[in-house]
C-alpha cells in the first residue's frame, strides 16, 4: 500500500521507492527500503505527510508519499 493513504500513527516498513526525480532526497533523508517509520500526521486538503525515520522528522508531499509502498 502506499504511504499516502495510511492512517495517522499507522507503524510500518518501507518495501520500495518507485523512481521519480526525488528519489535521491528521499535516501538522504534515511527513506530506504526496510527502514521503519511512523506516519505521524497528514495535513488536510491533500497537504503533506509527516513521517518518523529513526529519530529525524519528515515531511512529505502527498505526490512523494504516493511512491513509497509500505507494509
């Protein structure tokens, strides 16, 4: 599933990064495959994603978190 749709709190593992122009931003900021995260919180309206990667903050574009699968 992709992250863009999960629930707030939701507790996961990144499967895959589907490639796009971002992709390289993403892996600097410790979005790998296997890396765990919180999602904790969406912004209304289609506004961003904020996610917990190990001890960093991060927020995300829905059009970013919609090429993140998760389990």
């Amino acid at each position: 599933m992709k992250l863009s749709t999960l629930e707030k709190y939701f507790t996961g593992t990144i499967i895959e990064i589907l490639e796009g122009s971002f992709s390289a931003k993403l892996f600097e900021f410790g979005i790998l495959p296997g890396a765990s995260f919180t999602l904790i919180g969406k912004a209304p309206f289609n506004g961003p994603v904020y996610i917990k990667v190990d001890d960093s903050l991060i927020a995300l574009r829905k059009s970013e978190a919609d090429c993140i699968l998760v389990k």
